[in-house]
C-alpha cells in the first residue's frame, strides 16, 4: 500500500502492550573482534515516542527519546554505538569504535536517559565468542564470523553503513548519471536482445503518455518527450501520429552510437525523459527511411520514373483517420472498383533508396500501414503488398512471406490474371461488406528481396461487374530501419529529479 508523504508521531505505549520496547534477538553481522560491526536487532517498539518521516524509503527519524548503549560487564567503559531504526520491529546497531577489550557486553535501550531493556550481546571473554543470543550456558551459539573478508568482498569502510543523509522515495541508482536538460522526470530504457544494436538505427520505445498527462507529470502535447543516448538529445517522431495523449504511443527514436547486446557503455545509457513545461521537441520525421500520410496529393507522379509514384487512378478520396467519414481535408489515398474483370489497381511509391538488399546482417526494415476497406464483391476481392524494382513493373513484384507480418497479418488468397496475361496468386486481405471496415494497422518486418525497391498497394477484383461502392483506403504510411533481432523494450522505474 502506498503510504503518502507525512509526518508519523508514535507515543510510549504501556508495557502491556504488543508493541512494548523489548528485544527478541541479537545478531552480529560482520566481525566482533574487529574495529566495526553491525548488531541486527529484532524486538518491538523500537520507534515509540519518535517522529518519523514514513515518506523517505527506509524512515528517517527527525526526533528521538530512544537511545542504544553497549557496555562491557567488567569495565566501565561505556560505548555509543549508532543505530538505524527500520522499522517497529527491526534495529541496526553500527558498532565502529572498536576493537573491543574482550569480555562480556550487554545491549542496552534507553528511552528519556533511563534503562528500559538489557540484554547479552556477546561475549568476548573465551576464543568461542557467543552471537548474541541470551546467556545461557546449556546453548552452543557457536563460533562469530571469522576475521576475513565477509563473503569475499572487500572490508567496509569507517563510515555508518546507508548512515548518509535518508534515501530518497526513488529507485537505486539506475546508472544514468546527471539528469539531463530541465526535465522532471526520466526512466531508463531497458533492450532485452541478444544482438547488437547499430548505430543509425531507430527503437520503437512506449511510453505511457495518457497516465503521464493524467498525473500531470508530461504535456499533452507530447513536446516534453525526449530520448537521450547519454548526454545526447536523439531525434524522435511518433510510431502514430493520433497517439499523443494515450497510453498507445511509442516514439521512433534513432540511435547515434553502437549499443551492445551486453549494454551500453557506462554513461552512454538510454532514458527517457519528461516533465518540462517548458520544452518544445516536435517529432523529427526524418528518423524515418519513408513516410507517407497523404494529407496532400503524393508528387512527383510519373509511372516509368524512379523517383516518382504512379497512383494508377488512386487519388485522395477525404476518408480520414480517426474521424471515419468522408469529406474531410485530411485525407487517405483510395481507389473503387471500376468493374473490369480483371480489374487492377496499384499505388506505387518511389523507390526507396535506403531500404538495402546488403544492409548489415543486424539490420532490418520495418513498414507500417492502415487499410480500411469495403468489399461488396467478397470473396472475389483483395488489397495485397508487395515490392518491385520500379513503379509500374507490376507482375514482376515480390510478396513478402508471411512470417514478416508482426500485426494483422493477410487474411485471403485471391487468383486473378495478371497484366502479362499469367495467372497469379497473391496473399493479402479481404474486408467483407455491406459498410466500411474501418482503419486496421498492419506491420511486418522484413529484409528486401530487392534493392531499393518501390512498394506497391495493389486492389484486385475478379468479380464480372463489379459494385463501384467496393472500395480500398489507405492512410499513414512508413518505413524505419530496426535492429536484426527486435529487441525487446521495457522502461525501468521513474526516477524524479
């Protein structure tokens, strides 16, 4: 259960009570013999009569009638150990003033000065050093902790262990250095993969915007967002442009610098930052190898050329995301059914220049799409994708297998005669009519069979008279590079600056 920020005063309570001062056991932690060690100490009512801030990770006591003493039975000399409260029931007494002259020592609680508990410590005065527990001559405690390094490690420093200023509410130390910027707030970006990750190209990073905006930590805009390779600000654009504002948005962000599989070098770590009223990072688009979202007409249009689109009769027809209705300024691309048998229709893009077939093996491309579509001719039409080497060598383009689809993969198989005069069978999708089935995004991955290629989005129907209400829409068009394998993307824990 989340506790919020507040002060806690606890009072004395009878010693009836379950929560009386007391002490159940005692446990050394380190070596007894040596100039420091730590008593751990389980009991009860350890914070009564303390004001105690429940608010900063492990408590910080802000004022205190409880007191610790260690004594030595057969000297007067009497030590001042620190001690941690941990809670009601747990104590760490940090002993650092020693070595101790050996004998017996008892652990004492005082509360307001006076003596309130007692109990045996250890004993020091044989070679068979009881642990802490109660004197009693028929329990073989068995021996302390040899003097070595405790598991191996290196010995403690003088210092009070986490007896630094009282942690924070956040989480340990993430490894990613100064906060970078003005910003609020960050959370580092965790890539599970078993491969490196080249520079140059881009992650598909989430992020929980709508819950950012909801806790007022992030604008609803969406400028706040940043990525960071270190201390470098890296170019991002949104994997969905209507996503701001929801828990479904993703930045596309490309990395500057190599990231290995076993991570990234100390200081040159991911993160995600948020949380600055005053920033202003548009998406940068050019993260991206492609993007199309036929809010204008495409240009150039040239069928032949390979810089250019060949539309094919497809052309901005208003049927917008989100809205779903026609007669928007905004629009999509579509093409309706002419009637032919066959008929054929292809939107073609330039080609890509920087999709590659010798692209580095721990390189990929991933494309993303929305279709929406009506087919009153079902089963007799399909909308299928495909890649060419130019934007009017229709018959000669390539599928992508199937496997490459990652989201909505093809649903239909259609074939048809091809404008060679061949039959052709091609993979793709069918939206059942009457009424429109309205936007669905498809995505796949893959590594082109050709060298720069032109992608295609081609509506097929072999239906004898075809119904010109049957139709295809296509909206926000892209491509990225990606690592080769995907890796997989996590945030870790906020951390508040």
């Amino acid at each position: 259960m989340f506790l919020p920020a507040a002060l806690v005063t606890l009072t004395a309570c009878p010693s009836t009570s379950p929560d009386a001062l007391r002490i159940d056991t005692l446990e050394v932690d380190g070596d007894a013999r040596a100039a420091e060690f730590d008593l751990l100490v389980t009991g009860g009512g350890f914070i009564r009569a303390i004001a105690y801030d429940l608010s900063a990770g492990e408590g910080q006591v802000l004022s205190n009638d409880l007191s610790v003493q260690l004594r030595g039975e057969q000297s007067a000399v009497t030590l001042e150990p620190e001690f941690n409260v941990l809670g009601p029931t747990n104590m760490r007494v940090f002993v650092k003033n020693g070595p101790l002259i050996p004998q017996v020592y008892t652990l004492v609680l005082l509360l307001d000065g006076e003596d309130v508990v007692e109990k045996v410590a250890f004993d020091l005065s044989s070679d068979d050093p009881r642990d802490g527990g109660p004197k009693d001559p028929n329990r073989d405690a068995g021996p302390i902790p040899d003097a070595g390094d405790r598991d191996g490690g290196t010995p403690r420093d003088g210092g009070f262990r986490d007896g630094g200023p009282p942690r924070d509410a956040g989480p340990p130390d993430s490894g990613l250095g100064d906060f970078q910027g003005m910003y609020g707030y960050r959370r580092a970006v965790r890539l599970n993969t078993t491969g490196d990750i080249p520079a140059g190209v881009t992650l598909r990073i989430p992020v929980p915007h709508g819950t950012l905006v909801t806790e007022g930590k992030s604008l609803d805009t969406a400028r706040d967002l940043a990525v960071y390779q270190g201390t470098d600000r890296l170019a991002h654009a949104y994997d969905d442009r209507l996503a701001p504002n929801t828990d479904g948005l993703y930045l596309i962000a490309r990395v500057q610098r190599d990231i290995p599989a076993a991570g990234a070098p100390e200081g040159d770590a991911l993160a995600l930052y948020y949380g600055d009223t005053m920033a202003d990072n548009p998406p940068d688009n050019s993260v991206f190898e492609f993007l199309e979202d036929f809010d204008n007409n495409v240009s150039p249009v040239d069928s032949g050329d390979d810089d250019a689109w060949d539309t094919n009769d497809w052309s901005r027809c208003g049927l917008q995301r989100p809205v779903e209705a026609f007669g928007n300024t905004d629009g999509n691309y579509c093409i309706s059914d002419g009637g032919a048998v066959p008929f054929r229709r292809t939107l073609a893009t330039p080609r890509i220049r920087t999709v590659l077939v010798g692209a580095p093996a721990n390189v990929s491309y991933e494309t993303s799409f929305y279709i929406t579509a009506q087919f009153l001719d079902s089963p007799n039409d399909i909308i299928y994708f495909s890649h060419s080497l130019d934007n009017d060598d229709l018959a000669a383009s390539l599928l992508f297998p199937s496997a490459s689809y990652v989201e909505f993969p093809p649903n239909h198989t259609l074939t048809f005669e091809e404008n060679n005069g061949s039959d052709r069978t091609v993979e793709g999708w069918n939206f059942p009519g009457p009424g429109f089935t309205y936007y669905q995004r498809v995505r796949l991955r893959f590594r082109p069979q050709i060298d720069q290629p032109s992608l295609h989005f081609r509506f097929v129907s072999v239906q004898s008279g075809g119904s010109p209400e049957s139709g295809v829409g296509l909206d926000d068009w892209w491509v990225r590079s990606t690592p080769e394998p995907a890796p997989t993307i996590t945030l870790g824990p906020e951390e508040t600056r």
